[in-house]
C-alpha cells in the first residue's frame, strides 16, 4: 500500500546489491485515503461543504505528527509570506468590522491552513519517483472511477429524465458536477486529472498503458465536455498547447482524436444534443454576472491599494466570490498579497521546470505531467477561485517534492548516478527513483 522503501545493502560473494523493502506507514495510509477522497464533497449547508478528506488531514495530527518531516528544499520563504499574509488580512477585517464570520476564519484560514498540512504530509512521504507516481495515479484512478459514476448519472438524465441532483449533475441535469457540487470546480479536477494522463502517456515509462490508458482518456474526455465549463475548458486547451511545445507530435493525435471521436459522440447523443451545448456554452451568468464581480473587485483595489479591504471583504460586498483568484486577492490583500500570490505560484513553474529538467529519462513524462498540471490549474484560476482546489496544493507538493529529488540525483557524484542507474534498470517502474 505505501512507497516509502528502505535501502538495505547486502553483500554476496564479491557482488553487492541494492534490496528494497516496502514498509507500511501511518502517514503513508492517511495521505493516500487524502488523495483518494479529492473529489467528494458533502453539503452542510448554502454556503459550506465538507470534504471528508480533511477529516484524514486531522488524524494525521492524532496518529501521526512524529512523522511529518521538514524538508528544506520543498520550502521557500513565499510559504511563510502566504501565512502572514493572511493573517494581516484577517487583523483588517477585525478591525474594520469588529468581528470574523464563519466564512473569514473557518472557510478562509482554516482552510489555508489544512491546505498548508496537506503540503506537509505529502512531502513528508514523496522522497523518490516512485511515491510521485504511486500519488499520481492514485488521484487519478479516483476521479476517474467517480466520473464515471457521475456521466452514468447524467446519460441517465439525458435519455430517461430520471435527474438525480445534487449529486453528480446540476442545472437540471444538463451540466456533469460530481459530488464536487460546482459544475466549475467539477470541471477543472477533471482538466487536471486529464493533462496529468496525457502529459504521463509517453516515454519507456508512462504513467499508464494500453486499455487503461484509453480508459482514462474517454472517461475524462467526457466528463470534461458535460461539465460544460468553459473556464476548464480554455485551461485544458492552453496545457494542450503547451504539452504539444514540448511533444509536436500530440498536436496530431489530439486533431485526429478529435474528428473521430465527435461523429460519434453526436450520433450516440443525437441533434437534441447540439441544443444542449450551444445553450450551455452560451448560458447567461447567474446571479451578480462575473464583469460586474471583476469592476467590483477592481473599485475595491483602488480604494485599499496596499492591503487591501482585508479578508472576506470583497465576497461580505457583493454575497458571491470573485470568480478570479488574481484579482480576489488583489480586492481583499491588495497589491503586496497579491505579490506574494504571484511569486509563489512562480516558484512552482520553475520548480516544475526544473524537476522536468534534471529528472532521469523515464521519470521526464511524470515531471512534464505535473508541469502541465500546474499550468492548467492556473490558467483555471483566471475564472474560478481556484486557490482553494485541494488537488492544485497537491500538485504543489509534488512538484516541490520532485524538484527536490531530481536535484539530489544531479548532486550525486558520478559513480554514485551510476551505480544506482544499474540498480534502477533492474527494479520494477513503481520501484523506481
């Protein structure tokens, strides 16, 4: 069940091998049952969900703080930034209001802080590329296998009638929402879940082969075009871009994909279908439209340049959030937390980057995955408030994680490279560092 190996040395004749053991872990256990449980959400109320993963994050307190471990190189000053400013923001809004809602210090800062120990824990267990992929494919296998329940909801909605929302779909059944609850948010975990399968499906070591490969690839294919959300869509379409910088020859897969795949997905559906998603695709916004959010938003900018109008502020203004993570923290931090917002998402790009860089041969599609996930979370954030995605933190981590790893690989001395390279060759993928 867990990655984390140990090396024992053993020695034969006059040959000496490299043996790894595999060793359950608390902390192992309660990271996977995190990332499994990504994509479930349960209503409290209006306002609120509750995702049951958190619930692992705080066992992990309970049964295994011993085990988190400070690795330096996964953490920058920009961590720390992001905590103070958020506590700055936080003192604002007590002094201007005199009092905290449930929205500014439940939703908002213990958010952020579950979203800080998810980081912690995460690389706390990745320490070589098989626990990277080990993750990887966990998150994903889950969101597929909940998607796949989610269009069975919506086909049976689209054919019969039958619409069971909440749960899986929304606006009548039209738009696939998962238990995610928000057609939007549903929406980019499946670009990301989709840019880490096509960015992993290359090299001598893909991050799945074959049936199951073609398996994730319709299943998310899918769910991503019922969705029915445009901002996940332009993400999906600008990670496309940018994994075809990096591998010209998936432009043409992804065009033939395309005009295979769209006769028959209409003469399964029929023309009924074609009215779907133009209305969809055209749909008017609901409630405060996103443009009056963003002047709104801007207005409140120029009024508290520097700190801005302090936590919770902007969404207190007008009862709904910013539907763009840039300028919500501009609204509510002003232009020195949304700084720190940039330069933390930028560490993670040339992190990601560099992971890309320095990794061996067949660990490049993995690190590259990673990068186009980032890529896609961030484009998704231009219109939702994506700052708060559990899976953004987690490709954060494992992108902090294999930067680290790639790194200490390059440090190695030569003879050292290769003598691990000779034992690498002869492990199994999942073993592999």
């Amino acid at each position: 069940m867990t990655t984390l190996l140990d090396r024992l040395s053993t020695t034969r004749g006059i040959f000496r091998t490299t043996v790894l053991i595999k060793r359950v872990n608390v902390l192992t256990l309660l990271v996977s049952a995190y990332v499994v449980l990504l994509p479930f959400q349960i209503p409290i109320n209006n306002n609120i969900n509750a995702a049951p993963a958190d619930a692992f994050l705080l066992l992990i307190l309970v049964l295994a703080p011993g085990l988190l471990k400070y690795r330096k190189p996964v953490w920058t000053i920009w961590h720390f930034a992001l905590l103070m400013t958020f506590a700055v923001s936080t003192f604002v809004t007590a002094l201007d209001v005199g009092d905290l809602s449930n929205y500014v210090w439940l939703n908002k800062d213990v958010g952020l802080l579950l979203l800080i120990l998810s980081y912690a824990a995460i690389t706390s267990v990745v320490a070589d590329w098989g626990q990277v992929r080990y993750i990887l494919r966990l998150f994903t296998i889950s969101v597929v296998i909940q998607n796949q329940v989610a269009v069975g909801a919506f086909l049976m909605a689209y054919f019969s009638g039958v619409n069971v929302e909440p749960l899986f779909t929304s606006y009548g059944g039209q738009r696939l929402s998962g238990v995610l609850f928000d057609a939007n948010a549903y929406g980019g975990l499946l670009a990301l879940a989709f840019m880490i399968c096509e960015g992993a499906s290359w090299g001598r070591s893909p991050l799945f082969r074959g049936g199951l490969l073609l398996y994730c690839r319709l299943s998310l294919g899918v769910g991503l075009l019922f969705a029915f959300s445009r901002s996940a869509w332009i993400s999906v379409f600008v990670s496309i871009l940018l994994l075809c910088a990096f591998r010209p020859n998936k432009g043409i897969k992804f065009a033939l994909a395309g005009m295979t795949a769209a006769p028959c997905l209409l003469l399964l559906m029929g023309h009924r279908f074609m009215l779907i998603v133009e209305s969809m695709a055209g749909r008017p916004e609901q409630g405060v439209s996103r443009f009056q959010l963003i002047r709104d938003a801007w207005a409140q900018f120029v009024q508290h340049p520097l700190l801005g109008g302090g936590l919770g502020s902007s969404a207190a203004n007008e009862g709904t959030v910013v539907h763009n993570t840039a300028l919500w923290f501009l609204a509510d931090f002003g232009i020195l937390g949304f700084a720190v917002l940039l330069t933390f998402l930028g560490w993670f790009f040339v992190a990601g980057w560099s992971a890309y860089r320095y990794a061996p041969r067949n660990q490049k599609p993995v690190a590259l995955a990673l990068l186009l996930g980032h890529t896609a979370m961030f484009t998704l954030a231009m219109g939702i408030e994506g700052f708060y995605q559990r899976h953004w933190w987690v490709v954060f981590a494992l992108i902090a994680s294999s930067s680290a790893i790639a790194r200490r690989r390059v440090c190695k001395r030569p003879n050292e490279r290769f003598a691990e390279s000779k034992v690498l060759h002869d492990l199994p993928e999942q073993h592999q560092y």
